[in-house]
C-alpha cells in the first residue's frame, strides 16, 4: 500500500476495495455522473478539488487530461489562467448509450438482438479490427466471426451479415460466454464492498466534497462491471446472476449519496441544468 493509499478517508478506502483506478477512467466517470448533467463543462482548479479525495495528485491529473484530449475524449479551453475541459462530440456520442445503462432500474426488457456474421475465411488483421469495432459497442463474441448484440443497429462495416429478431432459450454455453468467472466474482466483490459501504453510512454523513468522491467511486465500479457485458434480459445469464442485486445496492448509494454530492457539486461546478435521474 502506498503512503497515498494509507492517508485516504476510511469511507473512500471501503467504496474503493482492492480496485485499481486508472485516473482517465475516473474522469471519464466524473463527465458523466457530475459534469455532463452540468453545462458539460469544468475548469481544471475544479476537477482537482473533487478529484483530491480520491487520492490522485495534481501530476497524474494533469497526465490524464493531457491523454483525453490528444485521443480525443475532451476538448480543452482557455478562460483566463485555468483550462476548462467539455467532453467532445466523440466523448458525449459514448456517454449517451452508457448512461442510459448505468442509470437504468433493469437490464433490457425487449429482446431486440441482432445476430452478425463475418465472411468466413475474412484474413485475420481485418477480421481483428472488427473484434476490436463490435467489442467497442457491446457485442459478445460467440466465435470466430460471429457477434450478438442489444438492439436493431447498423453494421460496423458493409461486410458484415445480420439477423434480427427474438431469441430461443439461451443454452448453458451461452449464459457462460455472457457472463465468464471472472466478471461474476467482479461483481460479487463489487456488492460485497458496496454492503460494506452501506453499514458504514447508517453511522457516518459524509458531506460535500466526500459525498460527491464516494459517489464517484460507486458510479465508477458499477460502470467498470456492467459495461463489461451487453445489455441483455436476465435469462441469457447464470441463475446465480448478481447482476441484479448489485444493481440495487448501486442505486441505494447512489440516492444516499446524493442528497450531500449534489448542493456541493452545483457550488463547484454550476447548477444541474439537466439532472441525471435513475430511472424508476
């Protein structure tokens, strides 16, 4: 454990666990939990001070940011002395769909899925750029070649062959290629420092500044496990899915959380013109 890592707030340590957080993956979270919902815009002074309580420094900041605006993730400004960072088009066209899951009550009722089919034989580099394109959007992999995913979409590219339609009863092979050991023990550690987090707020009130970094932390765990898998109806995973139940600790944070976050973000950051509600 580093000497950053000893000296965070006890609250942060539990929401954080044995994460290791990549600090442009955070300020991605951040726009979309507390910026977006905000005129989309924050200056760097700011984002330091709600990302301080996190245990990241000025110079990993400064990195970070430097890193989303050349791949193209924000856009960066100057008002006066301090920058000011919005997301880009690029930025704000990823963070529609994933917000829409994040903040969500369920997983997809309607099964619209589309079945996509490769030529067969199609030479490797290129059959990788698609893996990489269909990976990016939330498609599964069922072999070589061969995708499913949520929703009546456009194919990455015109060499692609889709169906769609509703499906049959998922097979056993099926459920275990959505939902492998690794994301599954994921998300059960996920719920359990989640449980933990919530025994520690029925006695402590954690306000401004703490609240929104705790908020954050939650966004961003539940993110890193949910976005991991498309968005499909709980039948097409493992009967022992905790999904679902994390999903529950998840919005109960987010709600506890924000009754503090939300008055000390809009000091900070601007009013809400556009709250992020979770859907009923």
């Amino acid at each position: 454990m580093s000497a950053k890592e000893a000296s965070l707030h006890p609250l942060v340590a539990c929401a954080r666990g044995a994460e290791t957080l990549r600090v442009w993956s955070v300020i991605v979270t951040i726009f979309g939990d507390a910026v977006a919902p905000r005129g989309g815009e924050i200056s760097g002074p700011a984002l330091a001070e709600l990302t301080a309580p996190l245990g990241i420094g000025g110079g990993a900041l400064r990195v970070a940011l430097h890193r989303l605006v050349r791949d193209g993730w924000l856009e960066r400004r100057r008002e006066g002395r301090p920058s000011r960072y919005a997301l880009s088009a690029r930025g704000l066209a990823e963070f529609a769909p994933a917000a829409a899951r994040i903040y969500a009550a369920g997983p997809a009722g309607e099964e619209n899925l589309t079945l996509w089919l490769a030529e067969p034989g199609l030479a490797a580099p290129r059959r990788a750029e698609l893996e990489r394109e269909m990976a990016g959007r939330g498609a599964v992999a069922l072999g070589p070649g061969l995708w499913l995913e949520q929703g009546a979409n456009e194919a990455v590219s015109a060499e692609l062959f889709g169906f769609h339609g509703a499906a049959g009863t998922p097979p056993g092979w099926l459920r275990a290629r959505l939902a492998p050991e690794e994301l599954i023990a994921a998300y059960r550690a996920l719920g359990d420092d989640l449980e933990a987090l919530g025994r520690r707020l029925e006695r402590a009130r954690p306000e401004g500044a703490l609240a929104a970094a705790l908020r954050v932390l939650v966004v961003h765990r539940w993110r890193r496990c949910l976005l991991r898998h498309p968005d499909l109806p709980v039948r097409f995973f493992p009967e022992d899915w905790p999904g679902e139940a994390v999903r529950a600790q998840f919005r109960a944070l987010h709600r506890r959380l924000s009754v503090a976050a939300d008055p000390w973000l809009d000091a900070l950051i601007g009013p809400a013109l556009q709250p992020l509600r979770l859907s009923k």
